[in-house]
C-alpha cells in the first residue's frame, strides 16, 4: 500500500482562538480564559512591534536617514 505524501506532513494544531466565532456558548471561565490568552498574544505582539521599530532606528542611524 503506497503511502500518501500528506500524512509524512506534521499536522498544523487547530487555533484555541478563533477570531469572529460564536461566543454564546461559551461559559464565563472560557470567555475569561479567551480574554487572558488575547490579551497576551497583544502584549507579544507590542513587543515584537518594539523590536522591529529598534532595529529599524539602528538601521536608520548607521545609514544616517
């Protein structure tokens, strides 16, 4: 039996969040759990937005813009 190249593939994991979904059946601990893992990904998110804007000023002053 030949094996189907698809299933040499790692498996993508399915997101815990999923952006637009249905909230209404969601209890009150999932709905707060939902709000602490957005409010992390943000903060990660400001700092990666805090590391590109470093590098692009260390760029900006060695090619002196």
């Amino acid at each position: 039996m030949p094996i189907d190249p698809e299933e040499l593939l790692p498996r993508k994991k399915t997101p815990e969040i999923v952006l637009g979904e249905d909230l209404s059946a969601k209890s009150e601990h999932e709905l707060s759990a939902r709000i602490a893992a957005l409010e992390e990904e943000i903060a990660r998110c400001r700092e990666a937005i805090k590391a590109r804007q470093a590098t692009r000023s260390a760029a900006d002053a060695f090619f002196k813009r």
